[in-house]
C-alpha cells in the first residue's frame, strides 16, 4: 500500500521514504537518543511516533496539518539513526516527507513571512551581513520584540566582522601533497570568517593547495531544510558546475558540517535526474576537513607549553548524517599537552540545527542549556566543534550560565597548535 503511494506521490523517492517505514520494528531503542523525546517525554515527538504520523499522513487518515505540530519539532539531527540497531534510514523519510508537507498544509502569514526572510537572507552572505549589522545597531529596542523573533536577536554577535575576501587560490606550504576545493559556508563567512583562514593555513601547512572558486553559492541545505527542494535543486546546480569547473582534485572540503551534509544530499536530491550521476561524482569528492586531514595523515603540530582540556562537542551534521566522530578526535589528540574531554551525551544535539534555534527557540534553549552543563561538567578550558551552527548556540548557552569556556572550531585550535611552534 505504502508503495504504491510513495511511488505516485514521489517518484525515486519514494522507495527510500518506504523502506524508512517498513524497516521500523517499533522497538524503542531510538528514544533515548531523540532531543524532544529527551525534553518532551512524548511519544509523537520521538522517531517512532513521527515514522508512525508521517506514515499515517501518506496513508491518508491523517492531515499534514495534524502531523505537523511534531514533525516540525524534529531537529533532523539523525541521532535516530545511529542508535537504531534496524537500520532505518530516518533522513530518507523526513526530507522528501517535508518538502511534500510544505507544499500541502497551511502555514500562516507570520510563519511564511519568516520563512522567507531566512531563505532570502541566510543563503546570501551579502543580505545576511547588511541585515546582522541592521540588527545589531537595533538592538537596545529588543525588549519591545515578540519572543519570536528576540530569540534570533539574542544569537548575534555583540560586532559583525570584517568581511575576509578569501584569494582563488591558497597555496600549499613545502611540497604539495593534495589539491582541494572549499565550500565557505554562507553563514559562517559571515559570522566567523576567522574559521576560513585558519582551515586555509592549516591545509597549507600540511601541503594542500586549495582552491576557493569566487562563484560558489549556497549549498542548498537550508532549502531542503524547509523543505523548498525546487530552491535547494537550483543552488546544488550551479555548485554542480562550480566545483566540476575547479580543475583536478582530490576533494571537496567543507568545514560546516550542515554544509558538508547538504552537499552529501545531492545525491538523493537528483536520484532518478538526469543530474544524478554528477551528483554521484560529487558526493565521492566530498569530505569534511577532517576527514580529510585525517586520511591525509596530519603534520604534527608544535602544540601548548602547559597542558589544555578541550571538550569536543559532536555537530549532529557531522557525527550522525555523515558518520564522522572519530577524525576530529584523532586531530585534537595529536596536539601535544592536549587533554581530550568527553561530555555526557556526546549523541544528543546542542538545539541548533540549521534554523531549528530561531524556530523554535523554547526547546533550543532547553537543549542548548543540557549541553552547555554537560560540557562546562568536563572541566574544560575550551570546546572545539565543526559546525558554525553548533558553534554560536554552544558558546551563547555557556554565556548564559556565566562560563568563561571558549568555543572554537577544531580547526581553529589546530591552527593555533602550528602558530604555537612557529
Ligand atoms: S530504533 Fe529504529 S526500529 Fe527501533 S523504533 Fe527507533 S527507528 Fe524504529
Ligand atoms: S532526527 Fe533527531 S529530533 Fe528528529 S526524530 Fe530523529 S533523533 Fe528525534
């Protein structure tokens, strides 16, 4: 029955979206990784309960706008999936379910006008930094803003940085061992371009030129986030070209783990397109900075004269939609006198997840502020992350506890540990 309806309603999809459901046996052992289960206790805001609703939904006994409530609440972190011991690829099933519940329920004026405000403005590092800057110079009249959009407010930055304009081509240091391309992340140039140079400098110094091509775009995540896959499939087609267009390499990095996952959809983004091939192509080439530095074989840094515990916090992005947990630890262990934290619930996601913090900044908040105890708990003096999102909502969690741990990203304490011994 599924089948059939999956097939009409969703082409190549569908298959994928059936087998999520199918492969389901309801045994629970997904729940205590799911962040609403943890926070709600609610049956319909775990995997189980939303498979079971979102099959319903296809089904036809239930209304998109009935399901909607808990569907929406999911974070998409996929912490489902890598505790599921049936192997139900949960991912295969929310995302085409969101762009056709997009397409078939009712949102109101407020929540279309938000949602176009982020597809507009967060994708386009232009219009996202003139609109920060407009918001950070706004900011002494939040007290008169609704809760909604206050919460977004209270993520900013305290001063936007300078804009950093990145060279096309950033040589390798010594001998070149690899050529690679980066993706720059649409937020994270913006809010922290600091990340770009020190993921430039420490793929330099370990001989890896890297080439920068000025006419990427967004990578789609957001889109297909919101479920606006026509929006996604148009962003993924000119990044298609972009990075075919960048001479030979040996890989696509990314530093953003949501980026680094968004370009990884392609792949089931075209599935039965006549772009699935290059998409294939593509997805073979992508690799999280990482990974890639970890294959590579890194160049030992000098390291710290005194001895520092850095906490790594997993981005859902990274450690459960592309199955990188242990790359980023090997790194960070090989700098000397770095002591590696582990926080409880490493699994379970800080609430930022792409635009899941200004959407729903109640249940972020609760997440964001289980996280920053569990980290601020390891006793560490700085947390190192790989993901923009997590970044910004961990370091202003352990604001609001009044801790003074730094968050970075890992490859800003690399780079740090090769400065160290220049
Ligand atoms: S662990 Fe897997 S099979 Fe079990 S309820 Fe969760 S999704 Fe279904
Ligand atoms: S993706 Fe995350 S929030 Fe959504 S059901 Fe799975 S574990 Fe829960």
């Amino acid at each position: 029955m599924l089948h059939k309806i999956q097939a009409e309603k969703f082409g190549s999809r569908g298959e994928g979206m059936a087998h999520a459901v199918e492969a389901c046996v309801h045994c629970g052992f997904c729940l205590p990784t799911c962040p609403t289960y943890l926070t709600m206790g609610e049956e319909m805001d775990s995997p189980r309960g939303r498979i079971f609703l979102m099959k319903e939904v296809l089904e036809g006994n239930l209304s998109v706008d009935q399901a909607a409530p808990y569907v929406d609440r999911c974070l998409g972190c996929l912490a489902c999936e890598t505790s599921c011991p049936s192997g139900v690829r949960y991912g295969h099933l929310i995302s085409p379910y969101r762009a056709y519940a997009q397409k078939n329920r009712k949102n109101n004026l407020f929540q279309k006008t938000f949602r176009w405000l982020l597809m507009e403005s967060l994708p386009h590092p232009g219009r996202f930094r003139f609109l920060l800057q407009m918001a950070v110079f706004s900011r002494p009249l939040q007290g008169l803003l609704p809760r909604m959009l206050r919460s977004p407010l209270s993520l900013l930055p305290k001063t936007i940085p300078k804009e950093d304009d990145l060279p096309e081509i950033f040589p390798a240091k010594g001998d070149q061992r690899a050529r690679v391309a980066l993706l720059t992340g649409c937020a994270q140039q913006v809010l922290a371009p600091e990340i770009n140079r020190a993921t430039l400098r420490v793929l330099s110094e370990n001989g890896v030129e890297v080439v920068i091509p000025k006419s990427q775009g967004c990578c789609g995540a957001l889109a297909m986030h919101l479920g606006e896959v026509e929006r996604a499939k148009i962003s993924a087609r000119k990044n298609l070209e972009v990075f075919e267009n960048a001479g030979p390499l040996d890989a696509i990095v990314t530093n953003a783990a949501g980026c680094g996952s968004g370009l990884s959809e392609y792949r089931d983004l075209f599935h039965g397109e006549p772009e699935e091939e290059r998409a294939k192509n593509l997805f073979a080439l992508v690799q999280d900075v990482s990974l890639f530095l970890h294959n590579l074989g890194l160049k030992k840094p000098s390291g710290w004269p005194e001895p520092r515990k850095i906490a790594y916090h997993d981005a859902c992005h990274l450690s459960h939609a592309q199955g990188v947990r242990e790359a980023p630890r090997e790194l960070l262990r090989s700098i000397p006198n770095l002591i590696l934290m582990e926080p409880l619930e490493w699994e379970v996601c800080c609430g930022s997840a792409g635009t899941y913090n200004l959407e729903h900044p109640e249940t972020a908040d609760l997440l964001g502020q289980r996280k920053a105890k569990n980290l601020a708990d390891t006793g560490a003096d700085a947390v190192a992350t790989g993901n923009i999102g997590c970044l910004v909502q961990v370091r202003n969690q352990l604001e609001k506890t009044g801790s003074n741990i730094h968050v970075f990203h890992t490859m800003q304490i690399l780079e740090e540990a090769y400065r160290n011994g220049a």
